[in-house]
C-alpha cells in the first residue's frame, strides 16, 4: 500500500445541500441516481442512445421539445404531463431511441448533474455499470467524489449504498485512501447491505415512496449490479460514451 | 404498534449544515457532540456544575471570562490559549467547579446548541447519558430530532452512532417511528458497531486526529455508555440540570 501522500482520494458527499463543502478537491465527480435518474441513463447508453441531454428545470426541457428533440420530464417521481417518458429505466430500452439524442430533466439526478459540472469532470454511477465504472476510474489515477443525489437535498440509503461500493472498490485497490467519515460510513452500510440489497433497502423511506408509484419492477432492476456495462461522462452540455480507453 | 400518523418521531440530522432541512418539524432537538462537548457537559453535571453558559465565539467567551467566569474554550482539538480550559470531559471532574456555573466554547459542540435553540427545547446527548435520556424521551410524547454536531458542518461517525443508539431505543418502544432514510442508517451503524464502538470508530477521521493530539483516554471515556446519568437542558442561555419529574 502506497503512502497517504501519494494515493488518490475516493471520498462520498452524501447530497447535493452538502457539495460546497466538498467540491474544491476533486477532479472526477461520479454523479449517483439509483432510483432512478443515473440508473436509466446508464440503461439508456447500453440500449443505443447517441448522447442525452440534463436539464435541471422543466422550462428547459420544454424548450428542448419545441426544438423538436424526444424530452423526458420527472417530479416526484412520475412523469410530468405533456412529456414523452420518465425516468423509468425502461423507458429507454425502446427502439425508437437507438442512435437519437435525448432530454431529460428529473427530480434529483439531473440536478446533481447540473452542480457538479462546475467542479470536475462528471461520471454517471449506478449499480448497473458498477464494476466497469470502478474498473475505469481505477485507471485514470485521479481524486475522485461520489456525489450521492439524495432526495430532495437530504441523504438517502440506496445512493450512498453505491457510492460505498465504489469506495470499498478503489480503496481495497490500495491506490485510494478515503479520509472523511461520510465515505467510512457508506462503505460500512455497502458491506452490511452488499448480500441482499433490496432487503437492506426494504426500510428506506425513498423505496417506500417509489413502491406507492407501483414501481417494483423497476427498483428490482435499478439495485442489480452490472447490468448495463457502460461509461457515460460529461462533455460540454451532453452525456456520451466513454470510448474504454480514453482517459479523462 | 401505533399507526404511522399516530406515533411521534425521532429523525437525525447528521450535521449543523444539514439543519435547515429539518428544523420546522420538531418539538425537541437533542444536540450530540460526541467528541467531546456534549460528553464534557454531562461529565460537568454529573460533577454537580450548576450551570453552564454555550457560546458560540471565541470573543463571547472572553466577555464572559471578564464578568469572571470560568471559562472553557476549545477549536480544532486544543484548549485556545488564556482559558481556563477546553472540552476534556476530565476538565470539568474537579471540585473547584462543583456548584458553579461556567461557560463554554468549541469548534461545533456549542454552536449547535445555539442553531438548534431558535427550533425547539435543546436537550444536550451522549454516550455518558445514553439510557437516562432515552428513558426520559420516552417519556415526552414530542417530535423529536438527534442534531449531529458533526465536524466542520461534515458527517461524522461518533455523532452519528450515538444518535442511532437514540432512534434505535425509541422506535423499539413502538411509540416513535423514522421516516428519514438518515435515521434509518444511523441505526443501522449502531447496530453493527454496538459491540464494539472503540474498535468500529478506528477508522473515523475525527478519531484519528484526536489521537494525533493524545486523547486517548477521553476517547474511550466518552465512547463508554451511562457512566454520567444526567439530562442537561437549555433553559433560556443556560444549561441546566433537568428534574426527572419536569416534561417539557
């Protein structure tokens, strides 16, 4: 194991509110969504999607529409009226968006997205491109931040249970050390929780809220781990694919 | 079980940041500094202090030090220079103290004390008072929320698992519930590190930098649970003992 010194920072930021305090020290920003912003980008990319377009408010996403562009719209969790999808991961497992560019503006994720920008280069995290992610980011020996989208500027479970993945990941590299107690505590929920997740999420108030929404299938679906092996990052104002072997 | 509409509750708010988002909904506001403020005060009154006066700055403690006070002032681990002492539980275990009335500053104890008084009753929390207090909220029929004192405005371990303990206890009577997933997390981090609170709190950054500055016998002090069965409340800007019969 490396010095201190020398080993990059893997460290977690449990919600947007808490990003001024973070984000002077980072150069990679891994933006996490479970539910289910990050998650149905990620399924977005693995189903073809050219690029996809985060705008944090719904005039935005308007605009975009009247520019003829395919414009997704969520608040509280279901789709906002007169837009074409959610952020149902599902959504965008459709043939009809192979190859187009897309809009999305939803509660929390695309927001995060929004702030974080500004502060480092933008990485899309979530269960379903967890090892591939973990994998890339690796290699680009650099300081990294998981910045958890919460719900509505507050902590919650299922983000920083991902974001404790990562940092076990790159920790246990030996490459990575972790100093603030936000990144320990979601490492130790990580590990309590890695076995069966969904069980460990059963209590999680944001779950319940989703489960009201009838939305099982897709929490099922958004908690299963590498199911969607891509790398979206920020460029400009538009989500791609990372080509495997570009470093940032 | 009481229905969910029925039963009070019992959230934490992992730090003085985070408190905005919280502080219109509770009746009482528990602050928890585990190292080492809220561990010092009740150490203090369990000494048989009278009182004890928070203050948030360093020149508030130098008007009350010319009244002639004894005061206490402590930023980033160590006693400032020209008080009479900093925030060692072990400080406030002499006899010159016992029925006076003191005052005190530190880095994030005291000044959640003060943020968290505009909200609701403050009722000061640690390890050392642990079962007494839970037993005593129990009791009180309020909305009530575990304030972190954190470090620097960031989460920390310590606070955090004292809290849980709090919420762990209180939703187990049936009488509380937690809808934050915050609150939910904390108890999930005391349950795992229940056993072994010492050993679990190894890898926290706040443990680590205290132990930088030799304070390892107040560690293991305010990490040992019960050993200052006391409630100290805040009664206008004084902390004060609590009579076991009052409800507030």
């Amino acid at each position: 194991m490396e010095d201190n010194e020398t080993r990059k920072k893997i460290e977690v930021c449990f919600s947007p509110y808490l990003f001024p305090l973070f984000k002077d020290e980072f150069d990679i920003i891994v933006v996490i969504d479970v539910l289910r912003a990050t998650s149905a980008i990620c399924a977005a990319f693995d189903n073809g999607v050219a690029g996809l377009i985060p705008v944090s408010t719904i005039e935005e996403a308007r605009e975009y529409q009247a520019k003829g562009y395919l414009v997704g719209a969520e608040r509280q969790g279901q789709i906002v009226e007169g837009f074409d999808f959610g952020n149902s991961p599902y959504s965008y497992m459709v043939p009809e968006l192979k190859g187009k560019t897309v809009v999305l503006s939803t509660t929390n994720g695309t927001k995060s997205i929004n702030i974080a920008k500004e502060a480092g280069q933008v990485v899309i995290g979530s269960f379903l491109n967890l090892d591939v992610l973990c994998e890339w980011l690796e290699k680009q020996d650099k300081h990294i931040l998981c910045l958890c989208s919460g719900w509505q500027n507050k902590f919650n479970l299922e983000d920083t249970i991902c974001a404790g993945a990562i940092t076990d990941y790159l920790v246990n590299t030996g490459q990575f050390r972790s100093e603030e107690d936000s990144s320990i505590a979601a490492k130790y929920l990580f590990l309590s929780a890695k076995d069966n997740i969904l069980g460990y999420l059963k209590a999680s108030s944001h779950r319940r809220r989703l489960k009201n929404l009838n939305l099982n299938e897709d929490i099922k679906y958004c908690l299963t781990p590498n199911q969607a092996p891509v790398i979206p990052i920020l460029v400009g104002d538009t989500i791609q694919l990372i080509k495997e072997s570009v470093s940032v």
